[in-house]
C-alpha cells in the first residue's frame, strides 16, 4: 500500500513539473496561443501556483485571447505581484468589452477615466475615448501620440454571425499586426 502512495506521489510529481516545464517552454519561445490553449487545458495542475498562473495569463494577453484573463483574474490574489498582474489584466479585459459595446451599440464611455497600460487594446481604448465621436463610424484611424510613424485602425467585421473588433496596427501604412477580438 504504501509502494502505491510513493508511486502515485511521484507520478503526479512527475507530471506538474512536466506542465511547469511545457507552459514555460512555450511562452520562453513565443509560441503564446499554444501557451494560453495549454494552460486553459492544465489550468487545475497549476491553480495555486500563481508564478504559473500569471504566465499562463500573460501567454493569452500575447496570443490576443483576451476573455481567457477572467480565470487568471480570479485565481492571482495572494501576493502584491499577483495582485498587481490580476488588476493589469482585469483593466485589459474591462477595456476591450467596453470598446466592444461602444462601437456595436454606441455606449458613450467619455466622461470615464480607467488605468491605462502600454498594452494595443488599451492604447486604442485611450485613444478612442479621446477623439470627437459625433456618430458611429466603420472605421476609426488614430495616430500614436508617442510615435508619429505608428497608427491604428479600429473596426468590425463579421463573421459566421459574430460580431469581431479588428485593431490593425501600422508603422508608416505597413501593416505590422493584426489583433481580433469578440
């Protein structure tokens, strides 16, 4: 009895330091979307590790899956790091279902001052929340106040039925990314 609790021990041991090397490994080589789909996958091997929950959070802000934070939000409480990358998330997620709901139904969320971080979502949240809207438009073309050779481009698309937000991302009028949201 006792040679299967060692064995079993030693097994999931085995296992959780697997998962621990396979999400690093992943995120150590941006293979990000990989990351986030693996952690989603493994998320109870690693709920109460929050070095690993915040890595699994940060893989989903690169890979653009955003509405994935609401897991890491919840679970990263226990340290001041934790905390911190749980409100960096939270203020991401919170941006991007604001800007959903601003250009789909034209909430108008000017008069509303949030946390900004350096991340695109965010970035365009700003500048959208800044420029003159006196009606609903397709497409919105903002300058990076930062970089004069960057630029955005906000709008929606749809597709199967569902509408998406689409961010495009432009040094000069390269297009460098393309982020899809919904």
């Amino acid at each position: 009895m006792k040679y299967i609790f060692v064995t079993l021990f030693l097994l999931i041991s085995t296992l959780h330091a697997n998962i621990k090397e396979e999400l690093f490994s992943l995120y150590q080589t941006k293979q990000y979307k990989q990351a986030c789909r693996f952690g989603f996958q493994n998320f109870s091997s690693f709920k109460k590790n929050e070095e690993l929950v915040a890595l699994y959070g940060f893989s989903c802000l690169n890979s653009d899956y955003i509405d994935r934070l609401a897991i890491p939000i919840t679970a990263l409480r226990s340290s001041k790091e934790a905390r911190a990358n749980a409100t960096y998330f939270a203020v991401i997620l919170m941006q991007k279902k604001m800007l959903y709901h601003a250009l789909i139904d034209g909430y108008d969320f000017s008069g509303l001052k949030l946390p900004s971080t350096n991340y695109i979502l965010s970035k365009v949240f700003d500048l959208y929340n800044q420029a003159e809207k006196n009606k609903l438009q397709k497409e919105y073309i903002f300058k990076d106040p930062k970089n004069q050779h960057i630029s955005y481009k906000l709008y929606l698309i749809e597709e199967r039925k569902v509408i998406k937000m689409v961010i495009e991302e432009f040094y000069d009028t390269m297009l460098t990314k393309k982020h899809i949201y919904w």
